[in-house]
C-alpha cells in the first residue's frame, strides 16, 4: 500500500501539468532549452562554490510561484530522493580534511564544504527537472524532445517507461497483496520473492507484446502525435533569452556577495 500510494502520488505531477498558467501555455522546447542551460550552469561551478550557486534557486522559485504548482508534493520527492545525494557526498569529509574556512572557533575542511556543494547541487539540479515536469507533462516533454531533433526511439522509450511503470507497480502491488493473504500471519520469504519477481517478468513481457500489436493496429509509426499545436513565439523567446542572461550573469559575478556587499554599504 506504502509503494502504491508513492506511485500514486507520483501521477500528481501528470495533474499538475494539466493546470492552466503563463508557464504551462509555454511551448515545450523553451522550457527544456533553459532547464538544461540550468542544469549545465549549476554543474559548471566548482566543488568549493557555495555562495555563488544560491542565487540560482530563483529560477524554480520563480516558475513554482507563476505556474501555481503546489509545493509540498516537490518538497515530498526531494526528500525521497536526498539519500542519493547523501550517499555520494557521504565521504567526502573523510578523505578531504583540508582546512578551508574558520567560523569562530571552528575549523571546516573542504570535505564538509564540497558535501554542502553537493547538497546544494542536488536541490537546484532535481527541483528545475521537477518543476519542468509539473509545468509539462511528460507527452509534451517527450513531443518537445522529439522537435529538438531528439531520436525517436529515445523519446519513446522514456515516455513508454513513464507511463507503464504505473501499470508494473500495479500488477506488482497486486502480486504482493494476493501473497500476503494466502501466507496469513507469516511473512514472506525470500523465495516467494523471487517468484513473484519472475511471475512479474513474464507478465509484463506477454502485456508489452500485446500492446505492442495494438498500438501497430492503430497506426503508429514510431512519432509521438498531438492534438494541440505549440509555436515557438516571442513569449517564448524572451523566456529563453531573459533567464539565459541571468544565468549568465550569476556565473560570472558571485551575486550573493555583491548583494551581501551593498546591503552592508546600505547599512553603514
């Protein structure tokens, strides 16, 4: 029940996606073009970069608040995926125990100020691909994908993966349940979940050939078909154009100790 409710909760991006906003209405290929500038942006900067890299959370920030996606399921999926994160930068204090910085009487080695990067990283790198998402819907992701010259066969295959992974957790939900009913009180073994797992193969490869013959029944060809049209337009445009220039500038110039800098002018 737990892995079911996660997945469905993972379809509530899908419904996100079909709310009505300046963003939403954005013709698709905009939206990937400055997300991945973003993403290359933020892996630019080195491991010991940490003031420099705050400024870039205005860019989720500022799609969240104008397409009115909700925030907690985001915050929830970040939380789920943080011990990935965790996991790398884990030993990174360990290994680097130079010193880098000196707050008071403490002393910070650059392990823990690359782990803090890493961090850092991961919040900006998963909460743009996540808002890119809830603004889209993984179809017009795809169909965006396929007019920026991305193969067909890879565009399929991701969009393929999205939505049957749904119909795989569900036969596998399913499986699991029907087991713990027979076995009453006693818990599962091992073997029991392993021939749940090859039932579960077997199942999705007879599904896959079925709906293999009825898509080719339907006339698909390989391209990914939609009703509604988008047109790369000057909304368009200026979105790229603006948020490339801001990424520009807070790669050259730290903006969090510029603007730290005035404040303190300000207020001397």
């Amino acid at each position: 029940m737990r892995a079911e409710s996660r997945w469905l909760e993972l379809g509530q991006m899908d419904d996100a996606a079909r709310m009505d906003s300046a963003v939403h209405r954005l013709d698709p290929r905009a939206k990937i073009l400055v997300t991945l500038a973003f993403l290359v942006v933020v892996m630019s900067f080195s491991r010991y970069t940490l003031s420099a890299l705050t400024p870039l959370l205005f860019y989720p920030l500022v799609l969240i608040a104008l397409s009115r996606v909700p925030l907690l399921p985001l915050a929830r999926k970040l939380v789920w995926a943080a011990p990935f994160a965790l996991l790398v930068g884990a030993f990174n204090p360990l290994f680097d125990r130079e010193p880098m910085l000196h707050l008071g009487g403490w002393t910070i080695s650059g392990g823990w100020i690359s782990f803090a990067n890493i961090g850092i990283r991961f919040i900006l790198t998963v909460s743009a691909a996540l808002v890119l998402i809830a603004t889209t819907g993984m179809h017009r992701l795809c169909a965006g994908m396929e007019r920026l010259a991305v193969p067909r066969v890879l565009v399929a295959q991701m969009l393929f993966l999205y939505r049957y992974l749904f119909v795989v957790s569900g036969e596998g939900s399913r499986m699991v349940r029907a087991a713990q009913l027979r076995a009453g009180a006693s818990a599962l073994s091992l073997r029991v979940y392993g021939t749940l797992v090859g039932m579960l193969l077997l199942r999705s490869l007879d599904r896959a050939e079925r709906v293999h013959q009825a898509m080719l029944a339907r006339g698909f060809e390989g391209s990914l078909r939609r009703l509604d049209a988008h047109s790369f337009g000057w909304r368009e445009a200026a979105f790229v154009l603006g948020w490339l220039s801001f990424f520009a500038v807070a790669r050259v110039w730290n903006l969090a100790t510029l603007l730290g800098s005035a404040a303190m002018r300000a207020g001397g």
